[in-house]
C-alpha cells in the first residue's frame, strides 16, 4: 500500500503547533473570562458568514505581527505587555496556528490559538454575533 508523503506546509504545520498549548473553544472563552484577548484574523468575507465572536479584537492576518508587538509604533493600546495571552483564532485552525507560532517568536510567549477555529467554535454552542456591519480591523494605535 502506497502512502504519500506529507506535504511540506503540513511539517511546517505540525512544528508551529508542537511549541504550542493549543486550545479548545471552551477553554478560550474560559481564558477571556480570566483576561485573554482573542484575536480574529478571519477575512470579512468569513466573518459575515460565520459571525463574530463578542470582545474578539479583528485584525487581518497580514498585520497581527504589527499590532500586538508591544515594542512597535503600530501596535494597538492593549499590546502593552509581552505578558499577555493572546489567542489567535481562524475559520478551522490552521492559520491561527502559524500565526501564533510567529508571536512566539517575537518572544509573545502565551500565544497560542483555537482547535478548530471559529468552524469549532460555533459547533460547541459558543456565542457569536452577526452584526449588520462587520467589524473593522484594528490599526496602528486604535
């Protein structure tokens, strides 16, 4: 029997996820309630789609490393510490996971994100809200 070899973003992958403690949504919204900060780096497009997750922080995928650096001119006021938990969350948990991966390696050392993604996190009964206009993702400084 023939078994094809991984694809190299699937090691790519796996090594991202092997250096975090990866959540279930359950777990997430826990963490929120202690203080986390979950970030939706979701497009419109899936956010419209799926809702939003109440308190989420949006910020495309393309500036998360930007925002939450807390010793960047373009970061937003919460990223005021390298303390905080941040909690990246995707449409199924796959580019949460590298993303958060790279936050850890600007030395954000409680990054991490959801099993799953917001897909998951709305089958566990999780609140979401469907706002008529999407939220707009964060810049430098708001």
């Amino acid at each position: 029997m023939y078994s094809a070899p991984a694809a190299e973003v699937d090691r790519f992958l796996a090594q991202a996820r092997a250096e975090l403690r990866r959540l279930w949504p359950v777990e997430a919204w826990a963490a929120v309630g202690r203080g986390a900060k979950i970030v939706d780096t979701r497009p419109e497009h899936q956010r419209r789609a799926a809702g939003e997750i109440p308190g989420a922080i949006v910020i495309e995928r393309n500036h998360l490393e930007w925002r939450l650096d807390p010793t960047c001119d373009s970061r937003i006021p919460e990223a005021d510490s390298r303390h905080i938990q941040w909690i990246v969350i995707c449409a199924e948990g796959y580019s949460s996971s590298l993303a958060a991966a790279a936050l850890r390696e600007l030395g954000l050392d409680n990054a991490t994100d959801v099993i799953g993604g917001v897909d998951a996190w709305v089958a566990a009964g999780l609140p979401t809200i469907h706002p008529s206009q999407p939220t707009a993702p964060r810049g430098p400084g708001e």
